[in-house]
C-alpha cells in the first residue's frame, strides 16, 4: 500500500506524462497546478485533493454520474473535485484529467488553426 505521499507523486507523474503538460508548484493557492499550452486545466490542493476543470457538458454529465464533486468555489467555472485516497482511486481520477487535458489540449489547436 503507498503512502499519501507516494501516491500524489505517482498522481503527478502521471499527469506531467500528458504531452504538452507543464507544472508550477505553490502557484497562488495551488500545491501543484498543471498547464497545457499556458492554460491550467487541474491543481492539487495538499496530497491526493483534485480540482479539474471540464466543459459544461463533461461536468455536468460526471456530476449526475457521481465521479466527482462539485468544487466548492468555482463550479460556475466547470471545476469539479476529486480526491485520491488510495491506490485504487487513481485511475478513476486520471480519466477525468485526461478529459480535461483533451478538452484545452483541443481548444489550443482550433484556435491555433483558426489564426493560421
């Protein structure tokens, strides 16, 4: 069984494994905030504490799926939460990173194409 702290940094490394990722830590409030092309897409709050941003449709439909919770302050925003306690959890929340990921990952290529 990991640690807390072998499992955030098991967590991190998967998520700098996404291309095009980068990372700051203690940006602002953020233990740990991950970008992909200069727009933050997620950030963990102290060990296993996950705020990932989504589209209005992706985060309505993982709210109404129960896979995560609305974030506290900024769910307008499309944040929503999820907490890796143990080993087990975090496949289900590197899904929706990877969603979130392919959500600003896209939206950085259409807008690229579009001032081409």
């Amino acid at each position: 069984m990991k640690s807390r702290e072998e499992l955030h940094q098991e967590l991190r490394h998967r998520i700098l494994s996404l291309s095009n990722v980068t990372e700051r830590q203690n940006a602002g409030i953020h233990e740990n905030a991950f970008f992909v092309g200069g727009k933050m897409f997620m950030h963990i709050h102290g060990h296993g504490h996950c705020d990932i941003q989504l589209g209005k449709d992706d985060q309505e439909r993982v709210l109404a799926e129960g896979k995560a919770r609305q974030h506290r302050w900024a769910p307008e925003a499309g944040y929503v939460t999820v907490i890796v306690h143990r080993e087990e959890d975090l496949e289900a929340a590197m899904d929706l990173i990877r969603m979130s990921h392919r959500y600003f990952a896209d939206k950085q290529n259409l807008s690229r194409l579009q001032h081409q």
